[in-house]
C-alpha cells in the first residue's frame, strides 16, 4: 500500500513540475511580445475588435480593453478616446490599418496558393 501512496505522490509531484514550467515558459513568451507598430494602428485595432464584440462577447469597457493591451505590449496608448476621434474625423481611409492588415493577409493566401 506504501508503494501505491508513494508513486501517486510522485505522479502528483512531477504533474505538478510540469505544469509549473508551461507556465513560467507561456508567461516569458508573452513578457517579450512589444507592439511595433503605431499606437495609431493599435488603437484602430482594439476599437475594431471592441465593436465586434471580441471580448467576452462585448461585455468589457474599451477602458479595460485598451488597458489590457497597454499591459499586453508595454505600450502607453495615451488618449485613445481622442486618437479614435481623430480617426473618425479622417477625410480619406479611416480604416487605414484594418485595410493594410487585409490586404497583406489576402496577398500572403494567393501567394501560398501559387496565384
């Protein structure tokens, strides 16, 4: 019976080893994630994808979805809610990032399917 005990003790020990590098090795890949784009872009992103209802279903304030990005990439996003407005005031190509990221997805697929 010992025997029994000690190896579900072992398993147990060494699930939980395992387990707890995942975890340091999933956070330290996403620790050295940096946006490198423009805030600009980023924003234009996040409001995208807020309007969508991306995040829990839209049950979360852009606030929070905006402070979880700034955390995410280490980025300081300043005044988004005037960087929106400035967007939405823009005479040509509002979505100026969505479409560029569009366009570059589509032109990577014709390139793979050999078009």
């Amino acid at each position: 019976m010992a025997k029994i005990i000690a190896n579900d003790l072992i398993q147990v020990y060494i699930e939980d080893q395992l387990y707890n590098k995942f975890q340091k090795d999933k956070s330290k890949a996403t620790k050295n994630l940096k946006w490198t784009c423009s805030k600009v872009a980023l924003i234009e992103l996040i409001y995208a994808r807020h309007y969508q209802g991306v995040f829990d279903n839209g049950n979360y304030d852009i606030r929070e979805v905006a402070q979880y990005f700034e955390s995410a990439f280490g980025i300081d996003l300043g005044n988004f809610y005037q960087t929106y407005l400035e967007l939405r005031n823009r005479k040509m190509n509002r979505t100026k990032f969505l479409d560029a990221l569009r366009e570059e997805l589509i032109k990577r697929m014709d390139e793979q399917d050999g078009k």
